[in-house]
C-alpha cells in the first residue's frame, strides 16, 4: 500500500510561493524514494489566483513529481477558482483543463490506488454564487454529498482496504466565515465510513483524529508556509498506527 504525502494552500502566484514550491518538490524527490511508493495528495489553493501563467507555473511542478513516478492527485480551492473570496464558474473549466487535462471530470473524483479509494471533493461546488462573492466559506451541496454517499456504499469501494477523502475546506474547528457549511452534513456520510480525512484552508495544521469516527483527520497548513503560517509536511501510512505519522519537514 503506497504511503500518502500530504499538502495544501500552495498559493503559486503570491510572492515567492512558486520557488517554495518547486524546492519543495525537489526536497521530495530527492527524500522520498522509490517514488512510486507515494501518493501526494494537494487539497487545494495550488494557485492564489484563478490566473493561467499561475496554473501553468503550478502545473509544471505538478508535473515535474509526477515525472519523477510519484502519484499526485488535487481538489481545488477558494483561491483556484478565483481570487480567494469571490469566485467564478468559467474557472471550474480552467482548473479541470490545467490539472486533469479534460473537463469531465466530476466530484466525488474517484481514483482506486494500490487497494486505497481517494474521494477528492470539491468544496467550493455551492459557493459560486453572486452572494457568495464576499466570503471564503465552502459549502459541497446535497448533490455531491449523495454521490459521496453512494461511492462510499458502492461493492469497488467498500472492497478497498481504506478509504480517503479530501477536500480543501475545513469541516472542524472553524474560523469566522471560514468554515464548510455543510460540515455536519459530511460528517453524516462519512462517519465510520472513512479511514483518513485530509483537507487544508485555515493555514493551521492541526491534528483532528477521531472526529466522526475517522481515525486520521489531518490539515496540512500552507505547504508554502504563505505570510509565515504553518505547513506540516505529514507522510501517511495506512497501514500503521496514526501515532506513525510524522512531519518530513521537507521546507
């Protein structure tokens, strides 16, 4: 079973966030071998603008550890779809274009590695509304929660050794206008169903285990450490104890 390299809130496009994110991926391809033993996991806010020379400069470096024979799987965030607090649905598209390569692709994004489910959410599915524009909340809507649902209840699914779901937006511990919205509602489906819960957004990197039932409940910070906040570099086995997690201090 690969092991999982948690990341999040990138940020390219902010000052100094691409180089910090291209000697990170460097510290990782060069600490982390055989590469093909790791699933990095991005749980959004890769850019900090929806701006196609910041998509294509996260992209390249994206693409550079997957050259290197890592798994990389990603979700977007507020800041992917726009500038942070107001978003735009035409960059929905341009996000699937730079990062999947093609515009079919809905949420729950279902990828099955090495007896691991990942479930990437899309957090920002609701918040793309006129009303919307002022705040940085998240909100999944009741469309995306009944197919997670339904994944989750699924024979491919269910036969997996454990199962994974990110998202970008925190469900716990929230800040002001912040938070998911429909927290509680995930909670509902994912409680005892879910084995690791990764998810980004509030710079914090605290540890929630426990929460729902799920034995990993973990927030990478800023990967990036943007504006001197926290990133925690946590390298996920499965297989062991959560106690076994630790940080790879890669920055």
């Amino acid at each position: 079973m690969k092991k999982i390299i948690h990341l999040s809130d990138i940020h390219v496009g902010y000052p100094d966030m691409e180089e910090r994110f291209g000697n990170l991926a460097r510290e990782i391809a060069f600490l982390k071998e055989p590469a093909n033993n790791y699933v990095i996991v991005i749980t959004g806010d890769i850019v900090d603008s929806a701006r196609d020379e910041n998509f294509e400069a996260a992209k390249d470096i994206v693409e550079y550890l997957r050259g290197m024979g890592f798994e990389v799987l990603v979700v977007p965030g507020n800041h992917d779809y726009g500038t942070g607090s107001f978003g735009l649905e035409k960059n929905v598209k341009r996000f699937k274009k730079w990062f999947f390569g093609k515009m079919k692709v809905s949420y729950p994004k279902k990828d099955i590695i090495d007896g691991v489910a990942f479930l990437g959410l899309d957090s920002m599915a609701e918040e793309l509304h006129w009303y919307d524009s002022l705040w940085a909340n998240g909100e999944l809507g009741e469309p995306q929660l009944k197919r997670l649902r339904l994944l989750l209840a699924s024979s491919e699914v269910r036969a997996c050794e454990k199962r994974v779901v990110y998202l970008h937006h925190h469900p716990f511990d929230p800040r002001f206008l912040h938070e998911l919205k429909d927290a509680d509602e995930l909670g509902s489906v994912a409680k005892g169903k879910v084995d690791c819960l990764l998810y980004g957004h509030n710079h914090q990197g605290r540890i929630r285990n426990g929460k729902w039932g799920i034995p990993r409940c973990y927030d990478a910070g800023s990967s990036t450490q943007k504006m001197g906040s926290r990133g925690v570099y946590r390298v996920i086995d499965l297989t062991k104890n959560p106690r076994e997690d630790y940080d790879g201090e890669f920055i």
